[in-house]
C-alpha cells in the first residue's frame, strides 16, 4: 500500500470476515510502500483478494480450506 491507512484497508474488508487480523511487516518509514499481512475467515477469499488488490499488489495468497 501506498497512500491508504491500515483502517482504511481494515474498513474496506471487514464487512466479509468472520475474523480480521492485519498486522504491518515493514517499519522501515524511508519506505514509500508498506507491507501488511493479513490473515482472515471468510467464506469467499475471492472478494478479499479483489479489494485488497485496490491497494497495491499482493505479494502472495495461502488458502486453507476448511474440512466439516
């Protein structure tokens, strides 16, 4: 991300989530660009995936799909 505060990246995804944690992975502040890792509950990760890509680039995707 570039320009958006964590909350406003919190704001945009949580409506989706079951659970929400975001936490930043860089506290460089020379940096332009900050990296967060997120890590959510939900029943469609696409949506999650299309709305944080309105922030900037995601970097990886791990999905665990859970067994009933």
């Amino acid at each position: 991300m570039q320009d958006a505060s964590i909350q406003t990246l919190k704001n945009s995804i949580v409506e989706f989530a079951e659970v929400l944690e975001i936490s930043q992975m860089s506290q460089d502040n020379t940096i332009k660009t900050r990296d967060f890792k997120i890590r959510v509950y939900t029943e469609d990760p696409t949506i999650i995936f299309d709305t944080c890509a309105q922030f900037g680039r995601l970097k990886s995707v791990k999905i665990n799909e859970a067994t009933t």
